[in-house]
C-alpha cells in the first residue's frame, strides 16, 4: 500500500498550502516550517484578549480566541484563501482540530455544549459548492466531543462581501439577516460560534444577536485567524 501511495506523489507530487513545497511523507497540508511560522496568537488562555475586546459593549460573549493573526501576503491569508477559494476544504479540518486540542486544555471553553457556523447565504453556497467553515467545525468537534450542527442558523439576506467595508456599513448589513430555524434546542446552552476571519466582528455581533433570542443561552467565539 505505501509503495503504491509513494508511486502516487511521484506523478502526483503533495505540496504545502502555504509554501508550495512538496510534503514529505509525515507532513500533511502545511509543512512543518509553515506550521512554525504562522503566527499564532495564544489568545485561548488569556482573559480580555483582543478578539474579546471587539465586543465589549455590543454583545456579551463568555469567551473569545484566533487560532492565528491574518496577515496581508503572508502565510496565513494564503492558507485561508486555498480554503475559500481553491476548494482545498482539508485545510479547515486541519485547523480544526488544531485549535480544537488548544481548546480542549483549556478550562475556558470547557463547558461548550454546540458548534455552530457562521452560515452562507444558499446563493453563495451554491456558487462556491462548500461553506469553508463545515470541516474546520468538524475537526473541532471531533476533538471536542462536541456537537457540530448546521442548517440551524441561517443567513436569509445575500449582503454582499463585507471584506472591503467600514465598520458602520458593515454593521447595517448584518444587523438583521441571521436567524434561527429552532429556538429551543439552544436553551440553556453555551454556543460556540465559528468563522474565519474577525476583523470587526460585525457578523459575529449579528449571529450572537439572532442567538440571544433563546432563553438563557450563552455563547463564546472561535475563529481561524484574527486581523490585527
């Protein structure tokens, strides 16, 4: 079987999301020198981080953290644009799990009872074919034990893509497009809400609002990667 496998990467050569450069046989889609150098925040443990500071007085969130920083031209904006737009969905495993050991040693995020992606809109889903957000969230309830659901938050307006907007802008378009198919499942429940990319957390503000609807419910944030 390996034989047939090492045939294989000689016509079909394994490279790195980030770096181009062919895997070798233990490495799978980074690298052991691109997974060194991204730039990971360790934000998982420390209390009033930054990405937690983005709500403070929009929304009440219990916890938040980045896997790592989302920087231009680098490392990390390359692997999450493989993952968005070059259909290479394994990578939102990888870093699901990643993050998912992270959170798992941490006492922080211990009592989550659901993960939930920030949803598509059904025409962009349909253009794209995948939301990138589905393995990353399967990756981290594997190693949560966790519950991954979808289909349960929805996007019902198509706003656009909100990457080059300013805050305001960005708030009046997401404000109001999220809701949930079922309120009572959530009830009494601490929700972990997944993304991306946070940059103002405008969207993120707009999932936690549609949530909050439910009785008593708690909700924390994890994202892939921050922008500083």
């Amino acid at each position: 079987m390996q034989f047939l496998k090492d045939v294989f990467n000689l016509f079909f050569p394994r490279t790195c999301a980030c770096c181009d450069e062919e895997l070798v046989r233990n490495e799978h889609i980074v690298c052991l020198r691109c997974r060194f150098e991204l730039p990971l925040t360790n934000f998982t443990n420390e209390k009033n981080n930054v990405v937690e500071q983005i709500f403070y007085g929009r929304v009440k969130i219990e916890f938040a953290t980045s896997l790592f920083f989302f920087r231009n031209k680098g490392k990390s904006q390359k692997l999450i644009s493989q993952l968005k737009y070059n259909g290479k969905q394994e990578i939102g495993y990888v870093l699901g799990k990643w993050l998912g050991h992270e959170l798992k040693t941490s006492e922080r995020f211990s009592g989550v009872d659901y993960i939930i992606p920030v949803p598509l809109h059904p025409k962009k889903l349909k253009k794209r074919g995948y939301n990138q957000l589905t393995l990353f969230g399967k990756g981290l309830a594997e190693i949560l034990e966790t519950p991954y659901l979808e289909n349960i938050l929805i996007k019902k307006s198509d706003s656009g893509t909100q990457t080059i907007k300013q805050r305001l802008d960005r708030w009046k378009n997401v404000s109001e497009i999220f809701y949930l198919t079922n309120n009572s499942i959530f009830e009494n429940k601490h929700i972990l809400i997944i993304d991306d990319v946070i940059t103002t957390g405008a969207t993120l503000e707009a999932c936690a609002l549609a949530l909050s609807k439910t009785n008593n419910i708690k909700y924390s944030i994890a994202t892939m990667a921050y922008t500083d």
